[in-house]
C-alpha cells in the first residue's frame, strides 16, 4: 500500500473527561472554559447590587413614612376594691374573670356590729332633737338664757353628724363596683376577716395601648395619627389605632429615682417618651377578653396619612375647657 497518499491523522489528547480531542479541538476549547465562570460573577454581582439598592431604597422609604417600635403593650384603667371599715365578709357574690357593671354587688361585710352603732346614734339623735324642741319653746317665752338654747342646738347637729357617721359605717358593708369592667386579683373569700384598706380585688375598665418610643421618633408624631396594632397574642390579625396624646415627660422623668444628669460623670442615652394609642372599637369587637393589661404589643405610626380630624379638635381645645 502506497505510504504517501494516505491521510495524515492528527494525535489524540487524553483530557480529564477521558475523552480524546484533536489537537485543534483542544485550543479552542480552553479558552471558553475559562470565559465563562468570569461572566456569571459578573452577572451575579450585578444582581446583588440592585436587589441590594432596591432594598435600600424601600428601607429609606418606610423610614420616612413609618415609625416602629416593640417597646409597647397593653395597660387600662385598674381600680383596687377595698374595704373602708373593718369587718368580716359574709358573701362574694362574683368570681374571678368575672364581666361586672357599675354598682354590682362585689362583697358583702357581716353589718350587725354596724346596725347597733345605728341604733345607738339614732336614739341620742332622737334624745338631743326633744331637748331642743323644748328649749326652743322656752326661748319664745324668754324662760332660757341664749347660752343654754346654743348648747341644745349644738348637741343636736353633734347628735345628727354622729347618726350620718353610723350610717355611712353601714353602708360601707356593701362594697360596689365603681365602674363597668371585669374583675381580676380576687383574693377575697366568704369568712374572711378584712382590714381597713385591704385590697380585696381589683376592676379593669377600657385598654389602650403605651408604645415607648425613642426621643429621635417622636418628632413628626402627632394626635390622631394612624397607628397599625400587632399584638403577640393574637397573630392572625392586626388591630388598628391612633395616637392619642404623648406624655409630657420622657420615662425616666416619672422613675422612683430619675436620673441627676449634673451630679458625676455624664452618659448621654437615648430617651423613650411614652405615646398613648387608643384602639379603634370597630376592630376590637369580637377581641374585647383577648385584650389584656400587659400584653406585648409591636406599633407602627403612620407619619404621612393626615391625622384624625376629631382628635384634631380634641387637641386644640385648651386643657380644662
């Protein structure tokens, strides 16, 4: 066979695939294995920095149209019962949790030690009011010296002060609730003997809501200004609100021991200032017995839609109109 007209061939190369490529081949391949990894880090790269500038920009955005803060939760009005006499009680008609309306029955004192302080001051009252009844017939007929009618008329209206004083005793057996609410702390029970200003339980009327917010986010809040509401308890729904008033005086102002910023070495901390939210009772119905003193409670003020117009007005009217 004839050597000079066969076709030369080209030598494989064994690559790490174990497959073999012409010589040729591989000088073309190289180079497009290194180009491309170099491209998606740019690619990628790329992609990080706009999400990252989006992300900024949204952040920037909130900012200026939302304040935050978890530093909240849920207070109310909280009216301790206590006995105003000394006594032993003989009936609680209520139970703990218990939903109650003004002037409901809470506790009852045994009154019969009472009841004779009635009756004693009852007949000195009637004794004192015959004496003056006759010392004022004597007096028209110029029989009494006016020394003698002045001492009957005093003992009278001492006689009167001492019947009021044994009644009011009495009527301090039956302790009330003082407004509507709903009893917690109950720590009384039927047999008991009660002290002069032992508290006995206590009535929660109304909640609102005190978010702490730091000095540096009050600036542009305002009364009336829309508030959304998330509370821990209830992490299905979102409550919303307004701002009601901003104390008057940071936390530290009203602390057992406030701060003596002129005394020592002085450390500057940011100041939170208490915000009263009301909650909106359209979105509360349903909750009212979920919603508890002390719960933990995350707010979000928003600083751009306009306030409230009626908690505009409520705020202009100067303080005792």
């Amino acid at each position: 066979m004839n050597q000079a007209s066969e076709t030369p061939r080209t030598v494989p190369i064994p690559l790490a695939n174990n497959h073999h490529l012409p010589v040729a081949e591989k000088a073309k391949e190289v180079p497009l294995k290194k180009k491309g990894p170099a491209f998606g880090k740019i690619v990628l790269g790329g992609a990080t920095t706009l999400f990252a500038a989006a992300g900024l920009a949204a952040y920037l955005i909130h900012a200026a149209h939302y304040e935050t803060t978890d530093d909240a939760y849920i207070t109310g009005h909280v009216h301790d019962i206590s006995s105003r006499v000394a006594g032993t009680v003989v009936e609680v008609p209520i139970d703990d949790n218990q939903a109650v309306r003004r002037n409901d029955v809470l506790v009852r004192l045994d009154p019969r030690d009472f009841q004779v302080n009635v009756d004693k001051a009852q007949a000195d009252y009637d004794r004192a009011n015959a004496d003056f009844e006759r010392v004022d017939e004597l007096k028209g007929d110029g029989a009494i010296s006016k020394q003698d009618y002045d001492q009957a008329r005093d003992a009278l209206r001492v006689a009167q002060a001492n019947l009021d004083d044994a009644n009011n005793q009495l009527g301090y057996c039956t302790l009330a609730a003082p407004t509507d609410g709903v009893i917690g702390n109950k720590t009384v029970q039927t047999g008991n003997r009660v002290a002069v200003g032992t508290v006995l339980m206590s009535v929660v009327e109304d909640v609102w809501i005190v978010a702490n917010y730091k000095e540096t986010q009050v600036d542009a809040m305002r009364p009336g200004q829309r508030v959304r509401i998330h509370i821990d308890e209830i992490p299905g729904h979102d409550f919303n609100g307004w701002i009601d008033s901003l104390s008057p005086g940071s936390g530290s102002t009203f602390a057992l021991l406030p701060p003596e910023n002129a005394t020592g070495n002085f450390t500057k901390i940011v100041q939170r200032v208490p915000v009263k939210i009301v909650l909106d009772p359209a979105g509360v119905r349903g909750y009212e017995r979920q919603l508890v003193t002390g719960l933990s409670v995350v707010t979000r003020v928003d600083l751009v839609t306009p306030p409230r117009a009626e908690a505009q007005l409520q705020a202009s009217i100067p303080p005792g109109r």
